[in-house]
C-alpha cells in the first residue's frame, strides 16, 4: 500500500468493475498505523469515513486536534449524490 488512502464507490445494483468510481483520495505522512472504518449508517444510509491520525506514534503533528486536517476524524459522505467528474 502507498501513501494514499483510496475510497472507491461501487455501483451495487450491477457489481461491474467498470463503474468504480474514485470519490475521495487523501495523502498520509507516515507508512504505518494507519487506522480506521468505513461503514453504512444503519438508518440514513450515508457511508461513514473514520480515519485515523495518520501514523507516527502519538499524533506527532496533532492531526486530530487541527480542524484543517481530515486525519484523526469522522467524515459523512452522501453517496448518492456525488457530483459528477
């Protein structure tokens, strides 16, 4: 694995490769350690992204304190109305 976390959506009405579809892509300063989930919300249906910190031990640039960074965070993302390309 590199140094990016890749999420893919996949159209699951037909399951084909060719409709993966790249919606969010993020650099990591660090190559381990790096934590986290993906999940559906049981109830609303949006996909729930939980990253972790990013690796290096202790949170050493305090990624998770810093607002400005998705690393150390729960992000919702409502996949059915991603923008188009």
């Amino acid at each position: 694995m590199n140094l990016h976390e890749l999420l893919m959506f996949l159209q699951v009405e037909s399951a084909k490769p060719t409709e993966v579809r790249r919606i969010f892509t993020m650099g990591l300063p660090f190559t381990s350690q790096h934590g986290g989930q993906i999940l559906f919300g049981p109830n609303d249906g949006y996909l729930y992204l939980m990253m972790g910190y990013g690796g290096g031990a202790g949170d050493p640039y305090n990624f998770a304190q810093n607002k400005k960074s998705l690393l150390g965070k729960i992000m919702r993302l409502d996949v059915d109305n991603i923008p188009s390309e």
